[in-house]
C-alpha cells in the first residue's frame, strides 16, 4: 500500500519545519493547517511507538525506582491465577487453543457511552480522508473497506481509545481469500481509533482490507478480531 498523494509529503516536511524549531517556514499557515499537521504527526507517533503503550506522555526516569531484583526462590515459585485473570480454557482445550468467541462490535469495543455498530462494505481502488490524504491499494488488489459508527449516547464528551487495546482484525471471504487489516496513519483507522467524541454526535471509523482486484462486488465475509489474548467471531 502506497500514500499517493503529494500534499501528505509536504504536511510531514511542513511538521518538521515547524516542530523542529529551525527557522521559519517558507509560507504561511492557517491554524486549521497548523492543527491538521500536528495531529497527524502524533498520532503517527503514538501508533508505531511500539514502546510507549500510553501515548505520548513523558516519563521522567529519574523519578521511578529500581524494581526489586527476582530472587531465584520467586522464578520457581508459580504466579496464581487471579479470579481477574483470563478466563479459563474449555475443557479438553490445550494452551493456545481457544475457540473463537462470537460477539457483536459493541460487545468487544462499545463503552459505557459510545455505541459501536457496522454500516456496510465497499470495494476501492483507493481510500482518500478527508481530501488531503489517500492511500492506493497494492497492484493486483483492491481495498474491501469496511466501515462503522461510533456514537456517543451520553450528555458529555466521551473519549474512545482502540490504540492501545492493539486489536488485529481479519476477514474470510466465502472463497477462502483471508485478509488481515493494513495498517495505516489513517485518524478514521478503526483498529487504532483514539480521540473524543461530541456529546450526541457519531464519528466514522474505517477498516482497510486488500483483496485480489477480481472482485468485482463486495465478497461474503467473515471478520475476526485477536485482542489482548482472545479470539472473537464478530456479528455484523
């Protein structure tokens, strides 16, 4: 998958020269640029920091102490399972070999405010955000983009946070194809959706699959979800 458009080059170069601190840009920006650029250039961040699990807050070492060293009696002794652990194995099923759960969308992502619900498929050879970035499906293949609803039910902002859940999604078409989601810098990116929805108000998220460029209709499909140890079938 490839970025096509120019305009996301020069966003990254214009967030360079101005969080860098060197000189002035060559040309002005309106606020509303200056805010665009800035939230991609964090957000891109904070998806591939694969280190950093809460975003972009700083931690000052200094001030964090020296964990106890492990004793070679706590390496042999076993950790119990607390009644807050995973939830226990099937009977007769082996470590690593849960069954896939089925849930629906708001079961796994929905919370006490935001609802989360399926709106429908769609193939594209492309998929352009808000008419400043695009990505362009691989040769030979098609984007079958999936998209959902977040709405917030409540009567005050709610915030939303996929990113660090880390869920890794995949489809099953009804010939066999599997596809896993492309990762991208997307904001719509349902897999790494992080941000604050208006009380009332519903945002869009999307999910990016690249299939064989054959289809010429939306396939039959399956989506699956891996998160946090666990194997969900979700009902659409």
């Amino acid at each position: 998958m490839k970025i096509s458009k120019i305009k996301t080059m020069a966003a990254f170069t214009a967030a360079a020269m101005l969080l860098g601190g060197c000189g002035e840009a060559p040309y002005a920006l309106t606020e509303n640029e200056q805010d665009i650029i800035v939230s991609y250039a964090a957000h891109v961040v904070t998806k591939f920091n694969t280190e950093q699990e809460r975003g972009l807050g700083y931690v000052n070492m200094d001030t964090v102490e020296d964990a106890d060293p492990v004793t070679e009696e706590q390496e042999d002794t076993e950790a119990p399972v607390s009644d807050g652990g995973a939830a226990a194995l099937p009977e007769g099923a082996a470590a690593g070999e849960q069954a896939a759960q089925t849930a629906s969308l708001n079961d796994i992502f929905g919370t006490e405010s935001v609802s989360v619900s399926y709106e429908g498929a769609s193939l594209r050879a492309d998929y352009v955000e808000n008419s400043y970035y695009a990505v362009d499906a691989d040769s030979g293949k098609t984007f079958l983009v999936l998209t959902f609803s977040l709405t917030n039910n409540g009567t005050e902002d709610a915030e939303f946070d996929n990113l660090t859940k880390m869920p890794s999604f995949e489809v099953t078409t009804a010939d066999g194809v599997k596809a896993s989601s492309e990762l991208s810098v997307l904001l719509e990116d349902f897999s790494a959706y992080q941000g604050t929805i208006p009380a009332g108000e519903t945002q869009k998220a999307v999910l990016l699959f690249q299939i064989p460029d054959t289809a010429t209709e939306v396939p039959e499909f399956s989506l699956s979800v891996m998160m946090g140890g666990m194997s969900y079938q979700i009902a659409l």
